[in-house]
C-alpha cells in the first residue's frame, strides 16, 4: 500500500507543478500589452513603457531563404536531423536501439508583417512553443555518413535501411504567428521584436488564453490536493496495519 501512496503522493505533485506552470504564465501573459497592428509598435514604444512585453500577430517574411529538401518550401529557418536504427547484440540476444543526431541548422533573417509595418524578429530558437511552428519534412537519403563511429562497432547492425531517415524542420515564409517578446529598437533605430518569449502558430484571443490558462491552474490545483490527500490517507492506513 506505501508503493500506491507514493504513486497519489507523487501525482499530487506533478498536478501540482502544471498548476504553478498555467498561473505562472498566465500572471506573464497578463502584464503584457496587445499591439493589434504592427504599425502601434512605434506609438507603444515612444511611452517608454516599463514592461517592453508585447503580444503581435503577423506572417513570417524574409526578402531572402535557405535551401532545403524539399523544393517548394521557402523557409526562413532550417534544422536538419539525421535517424538511424540498429540492432545492437548484447549476450541476451539482440536489442533495437535509436540514435539522432543534429546535422546542420540554418536561418537567415526574417521579419513579421500584417499588412501595416514590417518587424524583424531574432532571439526566437528557445521561445515556448517553437518547435510546433515548424514543419516538418523527411528524406530517405542515406544518412550512415554521420554515423560512422557507431556502426563501426562490431556489434551493432543496421536492421533496416529505410529506417534511417533525414528530418528537416522548417519555419516558412508565410507563417501566421502570434509572438510574445520584448519589443525595442536595433542599432539602426528599426522596430525590432528583440527577444520571443512564447509563440503560436496562428492568431489567438489573449484574454481568452489567459482565462483558460487560470482555469487550467485552478484544475491542476484542485488534484493536486486531491490526489496528494488520498496518498497520506493511504499512507496513514499503511502504517497502522503495519503497527497492528
């Protein structure tokens, strides 16, 4: 019984964690200011506001790309994965194993537009919710190149040549984003989004977001009590059986 309660104790505590987590992004969402349109940018600016954190909506745009598999992508942002899956024996038999590697990531220099102003966007590759901007593409090219010290290992084989595969994750022109970051200006005087701190890839309400995100914490919380509750109740019953 003390191995269930450790299990409600420990749920209790991960419920807990993603609680602290939406309330916590939340209060961060509701302090930042909603530009509607990009040209309001420079109007927000001229206040010399205290907290730079805005919220703006716009397409991905660049007056130059970078090359990649596939053809018909215009992507801005380019990071390359190399998959490879192998047998490895081991003296009970043999074992199916994963390994990824980065093989190159490219960019160059983009803005967001919405019809009213340009802004250049950088510091963005660690924002949450950036990697579910990109798209994804894959190749069965061969990818054993970047893997020869592993396969030269006697015990490991290649179990299937179509598994291994090369992945591209690609931020493309014509995006429509919704970016929280800190707006400013660059050594030249342009309006820049110098700094993103969260991103998603379409327009979003942010009241709205902030409610849910509130909502979700207040749930999150209330197992948290919940399931954190059950576990020291068990854990009580389990050490007065062990007492009788």
């Amino acid at each position: 019984m003390i191995e269930v309660a450790a299990i409600f104790i420990g749920v209790g505590f991960i419920f807990s964690i993603c609680s602290r987590s939406n309330k916590t992004n939340a209060e961060f969402l509701d302090e930042a200011t909603m530009v509607d349109e990009l040209k309001g940018l420079g109007e927000f600016l001229e206040t010399k506001p205290l907290n730079n954190t805005v919220v703006v909506f716009g397409t991905v745009g660049s007056t130059s790309t970078v090359e990649t598999m596939c053809k018909s992508a215009l992507g801005v942002f380019v990071e390359e994965t190399a998959t490879v899956t192998y047998d490895r024996r081991n003296c009970v038999g043999l074992t199916r194993e994963h390994e990824s590697t980065l093989v190159n990531r490219k960019e160059v220099s983009w803005y967001l537009e919405d019809g009213t102003a340009r802004v250049n966007v950088t510091n963005y590759q660690h924002a949450k919710g950036f990697d579910d901007i990109l798209r994804t593409y894959s190749s069965t090219v061969p990818v054993s190149k970047h893997f020869k010290r592993l396969l030269s290992v006697e015990e490991i084989t290649i179990c299937d040549p179509d598994s291994c595969e090369s992945w591209e994750n690609v931020l493309e022109i014509g995006t429509p984003l919704t970016i929280v970051g800190a707006a400013g200006r660059d050594k030249d005087g342009n309006i820049t989004i110098r700094h993103v701190y969260q991103v998603f890839n379409k327009r979003i309400e942010l009241k709205k977001l902030i409610s849910k995100m509130e909502s979700k914490s207040v749930n999150y919380g209330n197992f948290s009590i919940y399931f954190a509750a059950m576990g020291m109740v068990l854990l009580a019953l389990s050490l007065l059986q062990d007492d009788d």
